[in-house]
C-alpha cells in the first residue's frame, strides 16, 4: 500500500485474513506508516497503529517503534492487549528475520 486509503490483506500464522487500511505515510525524514485495521480476528474495534524506523546512529542498526490503540471487543482488556502483543511480537521477529538483523 503506498498512498493513505490503500487497503492490504495480510495472514495470520494460522492462514486468517487481516485487512488494514493505510491512514498516513512518509517515506522522507521521519519514516512512518500509520494504518487502522479494518478487519481481523484479534478481538479489538477502533485499532489503529502507527510504525516509526529511526536510524541508530552509533551502528548500522535501525530502531523500530510500533505503537497502537484500540478497544478490547468481547474479551477482557488483559486478553486483548496480550494477543496484539503476541501479535506486534511475530511481526517484528518477521522483520528481523527478513533483514537479517
């Protein structure tokens, strides 16, 4: 997706769909792409998340920020938060594996 209101499907490990919607994007000085999912199986409503690379100065590492709100729906807010952590987890692991880190 590279413009705001361009949708992506991405799959869970298990195959589940999950559709986000790209909200913001910049692709020059501050690194960020800001999307809200519009469907999932993670029990939430109202996510949105925003993702921030920031270069490491000292080696040749880059630093990634996720960060993102929402409203556990139908479960308790200790299941909710613990699945998107699990979640943001496995992406991030993805990450590292894809570029080596």
């Amino acid at each position: 997706a590279s413009k705001a209101g361009a949708r992506r499907r991405l799959e869970m490990q298990d195959g589940t769909p999950i559709i986000e919607e790209q909200t913001a994007r910049s692709d020059s000085g501050e690194l960020f792409y800001t999307y809200a999912i519009r469907s999932s199986p993670l029990p939430v409503k109202g996510y949105i998340s925003t993702v921030r690379v920031l270069p490491v100065t000292s080696a040749d590492h880059t630093f990634v920020e996720w960060t993102g709100s929402f409203e556990p729906d139908g479960t308790d807010e200790k299941t909710a938060y613990g699945l998107v952590d699990s979640y943001y987890r496995s992406c991030l692991a993805s990450l590292e594996k894809y570029f080596g880190g």
